[in-house]
C-alpha cells in the first residue's frame, strides 16, 4: 500500500473538524476521552464504569471554584475554575470514590476495570 500525500488545506480542515485526532485515536487503538461534568454542585455521571488507562477528564461547567479529589488520595486536581479542566489516566483497577475538597458534599464514583 503506498501513502497518500494530504495537502494542508485538506489536513486543515480534517483537523478542524476533529477527524485528525479520532482517526489517530483508531489507528492506534485508543479510545477518545471520558468526560465528567461539574455542574449545579453535582458530578455527572455520579458514578462511572473506565477500563484501565482510559482517559478522564473533568470539566468544570460550574460558576465555583471546583476539584476531583480521590478519597484514598490517588488523585488530587487544584481548583478548576468555570471552564477548567482536569484529565487522568485511569488507575489500577478498583472502585475509587471522590469528592470536591472545596465542596465536601459533592461526591461521585470511579470504577475502573480491566480492559474486557
């Protein structure tokens, strides 16, 4: 099979559509990121199944201030603000529960497996 060439205006456009990247994530057999939302002072989803090293990331659509923070101390992000971001690479298998250091109410769920 002989390689294609791609000219910039057609890799410009890829790109900006997002095609560039979910089709490297295929080629090397990644899957795209999981994503928890921050909002009305709650994680959504308030409990979430990954496999092992899955992407996670965190988005903060809140007004406050917010954080992830594992209860066992696996991981810690600072303070995201509105529109703030943290991302992970799902841990050992296990049910890790977390909640928001600024915010002790809001709690949520990470069950990470193995890859199935």
């Amino acid at each position: 099979m002989r390689a294609r060439r791609i000219g910039i205006a057609t890799l410009a456009a890829l790109a900006a559509s997002g095609c560039v990247a979910k089709h490297r994530a295929e080629a090397i057999g990644a899957r795209p990121p999981v994503f928890i939302r921050i909002s009305d002072f709650k994680f959504t989803p308030a409990e979430l199944v990954v496999s092992m090293r899955d992407s996670v990331v965190w988005v903060n659509d809140d007004a406050f201030a917010h954080t992830t923070t594992a209860d066992n101390r696996a991981w810690a992000s600072a303070e995201l603000p509105k529109g703030g971001r943290f991302a992970l690479v799902a841990p050992a298998p296990g049910r890790y529960a977390y909640h928001c250091a600024a915010h002790p109410t809001m709690k949520a769920v990470l069950e990470v497996r193995l890859e199935e």
